[in-house]
C-alpha cells in the first residue's frame, strides 16, 4: 500500500509537470501565432426574425495550428487572457473584422467579442477609434460584445470606456445573458443596444417551460427598455418559430450557418434561408 501510494503521488507529480510543459508550450506557440500570420476570424450570419434576413455577422477568432490544425478559441482563449497575450490577439481581430466589413457588398454590422483583460488596457478606446478609421468602417456598423464579467472588474473605469465607445457612435451588445449571477442589475447599470439570450435557454426553449418563460420574458424585457434580443445557438425550426412567435429580433445558429471563413460572407449574404 505503500508503495502504491508513492507510486501514484510520482504518477501524480510526473503528470502535473506534463501538464505544466503543456501549457509553457502552448504559451510559446501563442506567442509566435500573430508573427506567424496563424490567426483567422471566422463569420457567423445573425439573422433579423422578422425580416428573415442577414443583418451581421459575429466575428469568432480561430487558431490555424501549422501542426495541430484548427484550434478552437475555448482552447486558447483562457491561456491568452492569462497571459496578457488576448491584447494584442483581441486588437488584431478587431482590426481584421473592420478592414473585412468595410469590403462588404451591403451594409451590415460586424459583431467582436471582448474580453475582460482588453478593458485593462487603456489604450483600448484609441485601439477601437484606430481600428474605425484604417477601414473606414462607420462606427454605426461595429458591435462589441462584453460578458457581465467585465461589469464586475473596475466597473467605473469600464463603464466610462463603454459610454466613451457608445458616444462614438460603436454599439455595445452583453453576450451569454442569463448565464451570470445578477444580469438584470447590469441592464440598469449601462444602455446597452442589445442582450443576446445565452445557447443554453434556446437548446431548451421546445422541451423546458422554464427556459420558455426565461425567454419569453428576456424578449419582453427588451421590448420594453427598447433593446434588440439575439438569440444564439438556433439549431432547429422549431426553436426558431418559438422565437418569432415571443418576438425576439434577431436569430444565430448552425439552423442558419455555423462560422465560416472571409472569403463565404458574400455566399451567406445572398442566401436566402431556405437553401
Ligand atoms: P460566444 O461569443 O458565445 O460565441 C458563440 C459560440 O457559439 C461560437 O463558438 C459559435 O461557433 C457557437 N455557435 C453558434 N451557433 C451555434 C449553434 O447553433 N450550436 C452550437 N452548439 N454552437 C453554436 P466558438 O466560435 O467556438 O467560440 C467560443 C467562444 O470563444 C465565444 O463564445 C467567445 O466567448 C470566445 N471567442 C471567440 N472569438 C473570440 C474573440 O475574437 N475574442 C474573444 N475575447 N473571445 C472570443
Ligand atoms: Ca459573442
Ligand atoms: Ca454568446
Ligand atoms: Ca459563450
């Protein structure tokens, strides 16, 4: 037993050190990817319910590995926030969706999602304003998307980044809403321009009454304080009808499209749904 037990604390030991030398790896490659040019931005349509049209895109980052393929942001986006290394990572995603909408044959918007460590730098504003204006994008057409996460750190350093942002004209979009611990008070806290209902009460919205009501009353909610809903993670008809019935605005979801490369936005902005 004893031996067993040195055993499994060496097993133990060796492992956590694989998995530290894993990591310092990964940290290496992270550092080199934006020299390497391996970074690619991705495009998911959002459809407007009611129009059942294309009104933008969210740009979703992806990782081009030279030796381990495609690489999903849930692998790498931790260990860059961590790192710091999700600044200049974040930074040249926003300029590359700027410089690819201002080439868009209509005039839809471009959604990007920020992280919490991108509200640390305070540079951030300029970077946005920089970005604007190398593309000629009119700030009209950029969203940004920010979790409640980013209202819990700092928030009056933040809040006034996000109305110095909104003041340029840049809407400002909460991402994953219901998934945090006291979203209604962040409706109060800032004027958003959008909430988007979280994949998982959409998943649910057909076999869960409670993910119904929630939904039912995100959309009600929004009506009132004159916000847009986006639901995220359409997958079915069913769900998609149910959403049009509540009145929703706006839909994205593999029902549509999943994300795809630069070069297919003009294939998914002439599509029509029914393919
Ligand atoms: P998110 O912002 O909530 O983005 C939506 C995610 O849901 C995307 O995953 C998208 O591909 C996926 N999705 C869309 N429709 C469906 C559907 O119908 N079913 C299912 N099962 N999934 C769907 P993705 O691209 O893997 O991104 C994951 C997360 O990584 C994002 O979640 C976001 O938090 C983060 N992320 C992606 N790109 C960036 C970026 O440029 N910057 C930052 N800071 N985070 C990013
Ligand atoms: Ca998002
Ligand atoms: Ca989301
Ligand atoms: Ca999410």
């Amino acid at each position: 037993a004893k031996e067993d037990g040195r055993g499994t604390y060496r097993f133990f030991e060796t492992g956590m050190d694989a998995r530290a030398q894993a990591r310092r790896l990964l940290e290496l490659d992270l550092r080199a990817a934006l020299q390497r040019n391996e970074f690619e931005v991705y495009y998911q349509p959002i459809r407007d319910v009611a129009k059942d049209v294309v009104v933008g895109f969210e740009a979703l980052v992806r990782w081009n590995h030279a030796l381990r393929g495609m690489i999903s942001p849930a692998n790498f986006i931790p260990l860059a926030e961590e790192t710091g290394l999700i600044v200049p990572i974040g930074d040249w995603v926003l300029r590359q969706a700027c410089m690819d909408a201002a080439r868009w044959s209509r005039d839809v918007g471009v959604a990007v999602n920020l992280s919490p460590v991108q509200f640390k730098n305070p540079n951030l504003v300029l970077t946005v304003k920089e970005a604007l204006k190398a593309s000629g994008l009119p700030p009209q057409r950029l969203e940004l998307e920010i979790t409640e996460s980013v209202l819990l750190q700092n928030s009056e350093a933040t809040l006034s980044v996000l109305h110095e942002l909104r003041a340029f004209g840049v809407r400002i979009s909460l991402d994953d809403f219901g998934t945090g611990y006291s979203s209604l008070s962040y409706l109060r806290s800032f004027p958003f321009d959008k909430i988007k209902i979280d994949r998982s009460f959409v998943t649910e919205l057909a076999t869960r009454d409670d993910s119904m009501a929630i939904v039912r009353a995100v959309t009600g909610l929004g009506k009132s304080l004159g916000i847009v809903t986006t639901a995220e993670g359409v997958e079915t008809d069913e769900q998609f009808d149910l959403l049009r019935q509540e009145g929703c605005t706006q839909a994205q979801g593999y029902l549509f499209s999943p994300p795809r490369p630069a070069t297919e936005v003009e294939t998914m902005l002439s599509k029509a749904r029914a393919q």
